[in-house]
C-alpha cells in the first residue's frame, strides 16, 4: 500500500478537488490573526525554489508510529499535507502546516525540516490567542537544527517562555509531531511524483 | 518624590488618546472571501465526495476481480479518510457554537497575560514582519472576524494552621477549606483596534452578610491595538508590577498560597483605573499607565499599602499616579526587569488639627524568573517609601506600635525543579520547591512611633507542584511562618487550581 497520493482521474480530480475545498473549509475555521499566507510562507521559507504540494494517507500502523515517536498523546490525523521544495535538483526541504489549540483557541504554524530530518524554521501563520500568549522570534529560533531527539523538549533543549507557557507547550508539540511524521513518511516506500504543484515561488 | 497634578494626569490622557488615534493606520487588506460559509462548503465537499464513491462503486463492479479492483479498494479508503476529516471539522464547529466561521476574540487569562488581546492589528505588517523575521512584501495582518471569547481559572485552598505558635503559645488558629476564587474572563473584540477584556471574579463561593466571599470586576479595560511599539490600554488595569500581580492564575505559580511579599508588599491582586501605554521594542516590553492613587486611609501596620487600594470601586480620585514596568525578554526562559508606582494618597484629606495630608507613596521592585531545563528560579525585591506616615497616622488614629511605615521591604528567592523532565517525554510535570522569604511592613515608622516586632516576618516554604496536564495544578505545602515577636503560626496547605 502507497503512503502517498497517485489518484489518477476521474477520481483524482475529485479528491484533489474534494481537498482543495477541506483546506478552505479547515482556514475558515481558523479565522485568526494571519500575519502570512500559505504561499507567503512557502515563499518565505523556500526563495527561489519551486515548490511541490503532495498528500500522504497513513495507515493506522503509521499513525500509531507516529503518535508513539512524538510522544502525542493524541493519534495524528491519517491525511497529512506536505510541501516538498526543489532546487537545482536538489531537495532543500519540506514544509508541514500544524494548526493546533494553544489554551482555548487555534494557531497555524509552518514546521520546515531540512533534507537531514531536522528543524530548518518554525513560522507562525495565524494566532487567535492574545498575543502576550505569543513567544518572541529568539523562542522559535531555539528549533532550528533540532532534530526528533528527547531535547526537543520544553523540559530540555527548548526554553520556555514566562508567560506563554501553553503556547510554548504547543509549538514544542507540534514540531514533535511533524518531525514523526516526516520520519515515518520518507521511511515508507518511494514517494510517487507530486500529486500537484503549486508552482514556483517568485 | 513625584507628585502628578490632576489637571496633568488629565491632560495626558487627552493628549494621548488623541496622538494614538491620530495615528491610526488605514484599513486592513480585505483578504480574499472563500464563497459560502463552512457550512456550505461542508455540504459541498460531502456532496463531492458522494458523487465520487458512486462514480467509484461503479469502476469497482466494473472491474470486479482484476488487478485494478485492489487499486480501487485503496481510493476507496482515501476517500474514507478524507470523509473523517470533514466530520472532525464539523464536529469542531459545532462544539465552537457556530454555524458561521468562529470568533476571534479569545477567553484568556492572567496566568499567561491579559484576558483578551489581539495581535498587531490593521496595517501593521510591518510589525509583523519584524516579530518574525520576515519582509514586509512577506508579512501581511487581515482583518478579523468579531466575537465574544470566555475562559476563566479558579482555586480551592486548605490551611492547616499549628496548634501552637512560634514560641509555644496556643494559637487559636482555625484550619479552614474554600473555595478561594472562580474567575471567568469575558472578551470582546469591537473591530480590528479596539478589544474589551474584563475579568469577573467570585472569592469564597459566597457574597451574604454572613459569609466573607467577595464579588469583584478585577479587570475590566479597553485594547486600543496600533502596533508592536505602541499600543494603548484604558479602564480597570492591573498594576504592573512584580511576578504575579499580572499572572496570578494557579498554574502560573509554585506554592498553595501566593507568596506574601507579593501579597503584601505588592499587594496583588492589584488594579486601579487608568489608561496608558504597552509594548515592545527590542528585546525590551514595556507599560506605563496613569491611574488614580491610593488612599492612605487604607493603610495600615500589618498589611502596609494593601487595604489602600482603590480596586475600581467609587475611587477617589484626588490623586493620581504613574505605574510602569521595563522588562528584558530578549532570551528564551528569562525574564529580568523592574517596576514602580508613585502618587500622592492623601485624596484631599486632612488630619484632625487641618493639615492637609498628601502621603505620597512611591513602591518599587525588582524581579527575575529563570527557566532552564527542568530548573525554575525566581526572585524579587520590594520596597515601600511613604512620605508624611505621621500625618497619615494621625488621619487613621494611629498610635505607638501600630503606626503605618514610612519603609516597607520585602524579598523572596524560590527554586524549584520538574523531576519529571528527567524522564524522556514526560507530559506531567512534579515539582519540588522551596522558598524562602522576609517582608517587614514596618521597616521604619515617623519619629515618636515604634516598629511592632510581629511585622518584621520570615517564611520559609517547601512544597509539592504536580501537574498532569498544563491546565491543572495540585499543590501541597508547609510554610514556617516566623515573625520577630515570635508569635508566628505554621500551616501546611493543599490547593487545587485550572485554567480553562
């Protein structure tokens, strides 16, 4: 069984189109603060690269592999988004969006892992919490490098900040998660060929 | 000492309501509307997705038995997914309330700021962009949706007092359980600029004649959002001074009990009304507000500044005074700064031989809050200056040992460590402590009073923090409580606390 998508028309129309409409229905429901777009942020992350959209369906067995490597308590969802970016024939990294709750409320953020299976950088996208709940830029740098070790940790290798303690908590999270899921997925048979491109950044 | 006119507190509070909205940045971008509401986008995608199973149970009859019948087996559960992850979606709308996408104000609390806020509004993407790093072609703040946000936290709190005091005296100390505060926050958020954030509280479950519950707004104050630097905050503020004023929720602190020098010395929860300024630049946040002053009609000798707060209800406001913090949060888990609040307290009284008593108060502090690892350092200073304490003693009937201060002090230095980060992926966390701390409401008193040995205090705090979730806090501690009379009782305590 293939973990990513190769669905081939007609149907391949109809689930790329029945998940173009999940993604704008999930972005709808996060109506935060969004300091950038998806495409800002592959932009950002990914200058002059292009950028390729794929679709990854774990099986439970993965899920479960998942949960265990993160440490999630909560079994990670079987349809997983990634953005793979290329340039000059090289893969210079994979981009995941995580939308998470903080304490009542939702943020996205852009987890980037580097071709070795570390952190490249940590965006946020949108942020419905108070912004006091909002850690500086030197928290989220603090990830860069890490890789899915038992430092990646508000207890260890990550500091935490006075006063955004579940914000904190939830980012460290979600790089765990992504972090597993990454490893999961480019330890499972070869990828097939993007399911869709979202073209180039400029 | 700095002594703040009322024409001038007034004055500035004019001149910067007017400075702030003069520079009100234009709209934000509209972002670009996804047509039909969540609901109607559900409906779509579930009607998509039906078609698409018909038209693939059709493909499987058709290829009933050949290899390609596999291939579509393996479309059939994608699909499946794909069907769970809308249900998920619907399922959190529902439990939102909301047929429409959701509100955006949030329910909020001290514990980890103020109750509701928003970050950098309308037209300031360049903010934005410099909070993370990015261009400003890159970084883009759209307009948000309103709504109304709740959130809350509460405490329940047991003492167990000695039966004897410090030097063997019976004393008459009563264990005692309650239910020490329910709090919930209420938001809303008018548009992108103006947020309202209040914070609505019940101590000891119940307000009779008979009981000793309070029923108290403890914030209640209006968010003018402009940018990073610059924003603006009126109405009922909290003081913003010391460790836990400003994050008093259960979860945000070591101990059963807040610890007394932030209780006494900076007597929190404290909140006055006023207006004023927040932000950040550099690695540096800021606040400076004005707020109407003490009265020192509420001061005392064992409990200092703390009964002379205003709290927002029928103040006087005769007085007014500055309050403001400077903290350095350029690195992760530190947090170094200091903090001050300086008026007259008099309120236009005047002792009973005519003098007019101005009683002006000035509290500074300095703080720190380390976080590395598992290991949790804290640590702060106070001290009180209160000029005229004679005459506010002669307006309160004061006389030999239970003269106010002219000097208050106070420190504490607390350590604690999470055991559990010992263990790999531990979510819980258990956290030993001990703090040790001295508070002397009567670090010196006017010529002609004396200093009451019972104020000049020591306690010394060991406990137990375990939390198994973030948002839940059980706590057990035993505190010696010394005092220079030695009439000091110990307890030991249990306390439940969340946040929600």
């Amino acid at each position: 069984m293939d973990t990513f998508s190769e669905v081939r028309l007609p149907v391949r129309l109809r689930a790329s189109a029945a998940l173009a409409l999940l993604l704008a229905g999930a972005a709808a429901t996060v109506s935060a603060t969004v300091f950038l777009t998806q495409e800002e942020a592959l932009r950002l992350a990914f200058p002059g690269a292009a950028v390729a959209h794929r679709t990854a369906f774990l099986t439970p067995a993965q899920q479960n592999e998942a949960r265990k490597l993160s440490g999630d308590p909560d079994l990670p969802a079987a349809l997983v988004n990634l953005y793979v970016a290329m340039k000059d024939g090289h893969e210079v990294g994979t981009a995941y969006f995580d939308t998470h709750l903080v304490r009542t409320m939702p943020e996205t953020i852009m987890i980037v892992v580097d071709p070795s299976g570390a952190i490249a950088r940590i965006e946020v996208l949108s942020f419905s919490e108070p912004e006091e709940y909002l850690p500086r830029p030197r928290f989220y740098e603090q990830f860069a490098g890490k890789p899915l070790t038992d430092e990646l940790s508000t207890k260890r290798g990550i500091h935490p900040v006075t006063g955004a303690t579940l914000t904190v908590r939830a980012t460290t999270d979600a790089a765990r998660r992504v972090l597993a899921l990454h490893r999961i997925l480019h330890e499972s048979p070869a990828p097939t060929p993007p399911a869709a491109a979202t073209g180039t950044p400029r | 000492m700095f002594v703040i006119p009322r024409w001038v507190s007034v004055g500035l509070g004019m001149l910067l309501a007017a400075v702030t909205l003069a520079q009100a940045p234009p709209p934000a971008p509209t972002p670009t509307p996804v047509p039909g509401s969540m609901e109607e986008r559900i409906q779509r995608l579930e009607k998509l997705l039906a078609e698409t199973r018909a038209e693939l149970a059709a493909l499987k009859a058709a290829a009933a038995g050949s290899p390609a019948d596999a291939r579509l087996a393996e479309i059939e559960r994608k699909i499946d997914i794909l069907a769970q992850e809308i249900e998920a979606i619907k399922m959190a709308d529902a439990a939102q309330g909301t047929a429409a996408p959701a509100p955006t104000t949030q329910a909020t609390g001290t514990g980890e700021g103020p109750a509701v806020s928003i970050a950098p509004p309308t037209g300031t993407a360049q903010d934005a962009g410099q909070r993370y790093g990015l261009g400003l072609s890159a970084a883009k703040v759209y307009g948000l949706k309103r709504g109304v946000s709740i959130g809350g936290y509460g405490e329940v709190l047991y003492q167990n007092f000695a039966s004897k005091s410090q030097h063997g005296e019976p004393s008459g100390a009563q264990d005692q359980i309650t239910d020490l505060r329910a709090v919930v926050y209420l938001g809303y958020k008018f548009d992108d600029h103006f947020v309202l954030n209040t914070e609505l509280e019940y101590e000891n479950a119940v307000v009779a004649s008979d009981k000793g519950g309070e029923a108290e707004v403890e914030f209640a104050y209006i968010d003018y959002m402009h940018s990073r630097p610059f924003n603006a905050r009126a109405g009922l503020v909290l003081i913003p001074m010391g460790l836990i004023n400003e994050q008093h929720e259960p979860t945000a602190f070591l101990g059963a009990r807040r610890n007394d020098v932030e209780d006494v010395i900076i007597p929190s929860t404290w909140r006055e009304l006023g207006w004023g300024l927040y932000g950040e630049a550099g690695p540096f946040a800021y606040r400076g507000y004005m707020v109407n002053g003490l009265n020192a009609e509420g001061y005392d000798a064992e409990e200092g500044i703390r009964e002379g707060r205003q709290e927002g209800s029928e103040a006087l406001a005769e007085n007014w005074a500055f309050t403001g913090r400077l903290d350095y949060v350029g690195a992760p888990g530190l947090l170094v700064g200091a903090s001050v609040f300086t008026g007259n307290s008099g309120q236009g009284r005047f002792t009973p031989s005519g003098e007019k008593v101005h009683g002006a108060t000035t509290v500074v502090d300095a703080h720190v809050d380390w976080r590395w690892r598992g290991l949790w350092l804290r640590g702060l200073y106070a001290h009180t200056w209160i000029s005229e304490a004679d005459l506010i003693n002669q307006l309160n009937g004061f006389v030999g040992d239970a003269s106010v201060g002219s000097r208050q002090e106070g420190w504490y230095v607390q350590g604690g460590y999470d055991v559990l980060s010992l263990m790999a992926r531990a979510r819980a966390s258990l956290v030993p402590f001990v703090r040790y701390e001295e508070y002397d409401t009567q670090k010196a008193v006017p010529f002609g009073y004396e200093r009451n040995p019972e104020n000049d205090r020591q306690e010394l705090t060991l406990g137990l923090v375990f939390k198994p979730i973030d948002r839940l806090a059980f706590k057990a501690d035993w505190q010696q409580r010394h005092n220079a009379a030695g009439t000091g009782v110990n307890q030991w305590n249990l306390a439940l606390g969340y946040i929600f």
